[in-house]
C-alpha cells in the first residue's frame, strides 16, 4: 500500500514537469547548428564586450539643496593684471558684514601688460576652452572627469627695468564673509574710514587711467583641477581713460565628488557691463573694475556615477540570455562547439 503511493507520487511529480522535452534527434550535433551557435556565441561576446564599456562608463549626476554653511569664510583668488603702474591702484573688498575686508592677502607686482609669445598661446587657449564651454555645457563633465590642470606658463613677464613695466599684476588670495560684496581695483589706494573707505588718488591724473586689463585668473574657494573659470582669461582694452567695468557674479557653492577629486567649491556665473564715464553726458561713476558678487543659497552637488555591478550582471544575463531563446534555446552549445572545433580527430592526432 504504501509501495504504491510513493510510485503514484513520483508519477504525479514527473506530469507535473511543465518543461517540454526535445526529442532526441534535435539534440543531435550538427555542423550547421553549429554555425548557427557559433555566430550566437560571437554575437554574444561582442554584446558582452560592449556592455562592459557602457559599464565601465561614469556621468554626472547633478543635485541641489540648500546651502547650510553660512559661518565659514570664502576664500577668493584673484590674478588681475591693470595696465597702470602699481602705486597707481589698489584693490579691496566692501561686503555687507563689514565695512571694509582687509586685502593684505594681495601681491602688486609691476609687469608688462603685453604678454610674452607663449603666454600668448596659453591665453587662446583659454579663450578657446571658454568659447567651447559657452556652446556644449556636457564639456564642463568632461573636464571635471580627466582633472585637467590648468597650468599657465609662469607669470614673470620680462627682465625690463621696474621703471619701464608699466602694468600691475594683482594677485593672491582673500578671505570674505559668505555674503553679497563688492571687489573693485580703483585708482588711489584704499585707507580705511569710520564710514566705509576711501581711495586716496589725489596724485594721479585723470589722464593716465587706463583701466584695460586681463583676468587670469577669478575664482571662489578651493581651487580644483577641472573646473574653468568663466572669468579666466577675459581681456579687455579700452582707449578711454574713463572707463568703468562692472562684473555682477552669482557664485554657486559646489560639491564635486570624482573618482578622481572630492573637494568643495564654487563655481559662478557672470554678467558684465561696462561704460566710459563721462560726467558732461550724464555718465556718472567711478571708473574702475568692479566686481559684484552675491552669494546662491542652493548648493550644487555633482557626483560621478556608474552603473552598479549587479546591474551589469543582470544585464549581462539578459544578453546571454536572450541570445539562447532567440537561436533556439535548446542547443546545448557546447557539443555544438565541440563538434567544430573537436569533431574532427584527425585534426588533433595527439589528443586521441
Ligand atoms: C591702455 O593700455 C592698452 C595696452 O597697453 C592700450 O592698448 C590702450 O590703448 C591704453 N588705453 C589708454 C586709454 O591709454
């Protein structure tokens, strides 16, 4: 009795089998079959190969959230050169915090406004970069994936006499409050004053302005390799000794998180404006280089990603997969490659 209902059992489990089962003779090796496993298997690996490269591929992957961090204190580089002597000029910072930023942190140096042939070459370049940068903003990952480094020719621009560098080049660094300011290169240098500040140019004649000047280099923060300015390499010469610059800056806290870098900075965008300054018609101001910038509260996060590995598992499977069921799933793929390779003893004598 029991005998039966174990034989019963195992009756019922194999009608259960849902699986249909070939007969015998298509599982028959032939040289056809074979070709049509061998074309699969070749398909097969490219397919493989290729989505190894989609895997071993990385994007950007862009978030935003708001920026948290109000108490820390912003560094802002600056490599400017102005095309007046040094003791003519000076630069400084008036934010809304404070009245006035101490600039300590800034070099004069006396240079030629022109720029030696190689430095010339570096700054097309640039120009080039940016041009491009303007038209495909997907460049802008490019850059931030290979880390470029920017590495301008060295700045010193001629042996000349101090006496006959009639340019200024300021730069260094400056720490501002994280707040809406004004950065502004104005003839006279700047004396602090219980209302603001001054610039003291009684000395200088209107005459001899020349506010043309060139901006290697403007940047917030952290410098990262990567990431161009969009000030960087903006040039700009005017024939008028009256002339105002203004650059209105929105700067953009950024988090960058590369399999090459990690770092937090700011990135920004930027709008000029620029007028000669001529009080009989109604143009009033202060000529100069002025640079608004104000401070966004959202935060960039930019991370680069790629695809997880049981993603390319799974659709590596899919590949494998699919591939089977479409040629025939039921090709048991190596008697098949066997029968191609090794169906023929006589090819081999060794191995028999
Ligand atoms: C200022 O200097 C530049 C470069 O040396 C020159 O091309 C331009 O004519 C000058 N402008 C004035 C107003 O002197």
């Amino acid at each position: 009795m029991r005998r039966l209902t174990k034989k019963k059992t195992l009756t019922l489990v194999k009608e259960l089998d849902a699986f249909p089962k070939v007969p015998e003779s298509y599982v028959e090796s032939t040289a056809s079959g074979g070709t049509v496993s061998l074309i699969a298997f070749t398909f097969m690996a490219i397919l493989a190969f290729l989505e190894f490269f989609v895997y071993r591929n990385t994007w950007m992957k862009y978030e935003y959230e708001v920026d948290k961090d109000f108490s820390s204190k912003l560094r802002l580089n600056v490599d400017i050169t102005v095309a007046m002597r040094c003791q003519y000029i000076g630069a400084d910072v008036l934010d809304l915090a404070e009245t006035m930023v101490a600039s300590d942190g800034l070099k004069y140096e006396p240079v030629n406004f022109e720029l030696l042939p190689e430095q010339r070459l570096w700054h097309l370049t640039l120009l080039h970069m940016q041009e491009r940068l303007k038209v495909e903003h997907s460049l802008q990952d490019v850059l931030f994936k290979s880390a470029m480094k920017e590495v301008p020719p060295s700045q010193s621009r001629s042996e000349d006499t101090p006496n006959s560098l009639t340019a200024c080049r300021i730069h260094g660094h400056l720490f501002v409050n994280k707040v809406a300011g004004n950065f502004h290169i104005t003839v006279g240098k700047s004396i602090p004053h219980p209302r603001g500040h001054a610039h003291l140019a009684a000395l200088v004649s209107h005459d001899s302005f020349n506010f043309s000047h060139r901006i290697d280099h403007l940047s917030f923060g952290e410098a990262i390799p990567g990431l161009i300015n969009p000030l960087d390499g903006t040039e700009k010469v005017t024939t008028e000794p009256n002339h105002m610059f203004q650059y209105f800056i929105t700067i953009v806290p950024t988090k960058l998180n590369t399999y090459k870098v990690s770092a937090e900075t700011h990135q920004y965008s930027v709008t000029e404006r620029e007028r000669v300054i001529n009080h009989a018609s109604g143009s009033h101001g202060v000529s100069g280089i002025f640079m608004k910038y104000d401070i966004s509260s959202l935060m960039v996060k930019v991370t680069e990603q790629h695809m997880p590995l049981w993603q390319f598992l799974v659709r590596l499977c899919g590949i494998v997969g699919g591939i089977f069921s479409t040629t025939g799933s039921d090709i048991p793929l190596h008697s098949h490659l066997g029968q191609l390779f090794w169906g023929n003893p006589k090819a081999f004598p060794g191995q028999t």
